[in-house]
C-alpha cells in the first residue's frame, strides 16, 4: 500500500527538483528518499520520474500524481488540524471570514485582541461576499463567518454581536436638502448584502436609486459622492473608523433607519463552539472601542430621519 511518506517523498521532490533538497527537506537521507520513490513507483507500476546523472524531470503520470499526492497531504494535515482542535480548541488555525463591509472596519482593531486572549490560535483571514462566506463554514472551507443580518443561514449556529446603523453621505458643499432632493441614491453592487441592508433600513420612496450605477466597495461609494454624483449609506462602524475622512462629504446620522445586526456564524457540530462565543465577545468589544466619530475637519448635520 501506498504510504504518506512516500507521497511527502513525492512532493518535496516536486518542488524541489533536487534530491539532496528534497531529503534535507523531509529529514532523510538521500538514499533513504531514492528508495521511497522507487517503492512508490513499484507499487503503482509506472515510472514517475526520469533521473539522469545531471537532471530529473517528472513523466506525465508523475506530474498527474504528484497533484493528488498534495490533495492526499492536504487533507492529512486538515485530520490532524480537527483533532488538535478536538483536544484543545484554543489551539491551532482559526480560518475566519468577513464581509467587505465589516471586516476591514473591525478586525484590524480586533484580532490583536484575540491574539492575546487565545496565544496558541493562528489565526487566517478571509474577505468575501455572504454566500461564499456561508458555503465556506458549511463546507469546512471556514471555520467561522462574520455577516451581517438579516440573511438566511440554514443550520449554521448563530451569535448575535451587535447592531450596525447608518449615515447618509451627501457632498460637502450641497445643503442637505437640496443633496436629498436632487441626486440619487448610490448604492454596492449586487452580491453585497449591504446593497439589500440598505434599502430595507429606508424608506425607498424617499430616495431616487441610481440603478445604472453599482459601486465595487465603500471607498468607491465615497469618492462618488465626493464628486458630487449622488448620496450614499455608509454603516455606522466604517464611519466611526474615519472611512470618510478628508473626502469631501457630509455625513448624516439616520437614527431612525433599520439598523443591520452583525454575527458570527458556525457550524453547529463544531467542537470549538464556547471558543467561538468568546472570540465573539473580543469582537463585540472591538466594535464598541472603535473610535468615535472626531472632530477632525469632517463635516456633520443634525440627525435626519431615515424616511
């Protein structure tokens, strides 16, 4: 039977194309490497490599091989990752994901926090849209999600961290209610659930929606409307992070708009579930200890309602 040090043989080879690199590299001698490639080859009854006394290079097979024998690999290392995790769940890789909208406004403030509340954990970081983010837990891709709520979430378990309100963003030099009554509403490309968020906080019939616009993030949103070329909603947590610092706009606290809940969601047959409620805790303080809104130059209103 194949074995996985064979297949670790096969790969340090592979990528170091040098056998003396690759025995170094799995703690063996060269000798002990050369026959566990030959067994290999034996065993499967094809050649993998060709060796000559100046080159080696990889037969088709070989290289075909060498693909699954990383997938082989992989996946050992994932066996060995749940099981230390088992043991201990506050050690090992945590793979987190975030929303665009959330994670680059909380979790720099945030994962030095868990950093020090769980030494042991390594932590990894993924930004991507909702979907992917929910398939990523579901499928083991992810440990764990940060998303924004209201958004189906099938089985997944869900931990509540705190709500996120918005402003509205209109240009710096347009009284706000001629900015209100003249432009449109700009507004996140589809697949971002700020977009959705954010027309059920208001009342649309208030705002004229540019449907022919779609912006790709919240920096984009913001120097659109800098220039004069709409209004916008900015959620509450990237504002107190200064995302509109120095860009021209005049922010607008809508108190009376729906506010988004943000959440962490995982698997409910985790093991690392009281590990995950308290990296929730660490976040949910996070938010509360971003900066408040500063008197930096930006320009404000009264509050508005959202309606």
């Amino acid at each position: 039977m194949i074995t996985l040090r064979q297949m670790s043989f096969l790969v340090a080879l592979a990528e170091e194309m040098n056998f003396t690199r690759a025995a170094a590299r799995c703690h063996v001698t060269q000798p002990t490497l050369s026959a566990g490639l030959r067994e290999l080859e034996d065993r499967l009854g094809v050649k993998l490599v060709e060796r000559t006394s100046r080159s080696l290079l990889f037969t088709e097979v070989g290289e075909q091989v060498v693909e699954e024998a990383r997938k082989l690999l992989d996946g050992a290392r994932r066996i060995e990752t749940l099981a230390k995790a088992h043991l201990n769940p506050e050690e090992g890789d945590l793979r987190l994901g975030a929303i665009p909208t959330i994670g680059p406004y909380l979790l720099p403030r945030a994962i030095p926090e868990i950093r020090v509340a769980f030494p042991q954990l390594r932590v990894f970081m993924r930004e991507e849209m909702t979907e992917s983010l929910l398939e990523g837990v579901e499928s083991g891709r992810l440990d764990l999600a940060l998303i924004a709520l209201p958004f189906e979430t099938g089985a997944l378990a869900i931990e509540p961290l705190f709500s996120d309100g918005y402003h509205l963003a209109t240009p710096a030099g347009m009284p706000l209610d001629e900015a209100r009554r003249e432009l449109d509403l700009l507004l996140l490309e589809r697949g971002h659930c700020l977009q959705r968020h954010a027309l059920a906080a208001i009342d649309t019939s208030v705002f004229r929606r540019n449907a022919h616009f779609e912006a790709t993030s919240l920096p984009t949103l913001i120097a659109m409307v800098g220039e004069g070329l709409g209004m916008t909603l900015l959620p509450d947590l990237a504002v107190r992070t200064g995302v509109a610092d120095g860009q021209g706009v005049r922010l607008t606290p809508l108190p009376d708009a729906c506010p988004r809940r943000v959440a962490l969601v995982w698997r409910r047959t985790t093991s690392r579930a009281e590990t995950f409620r308290r990296i929730g805790e660490v976040l949910r303080r996070g938010a509360r200890d971003v900066a408040p809104e500063r008197g930096n130059g930006r320009e404000h209103a009264a509050p508005a309602r959202a309606g």
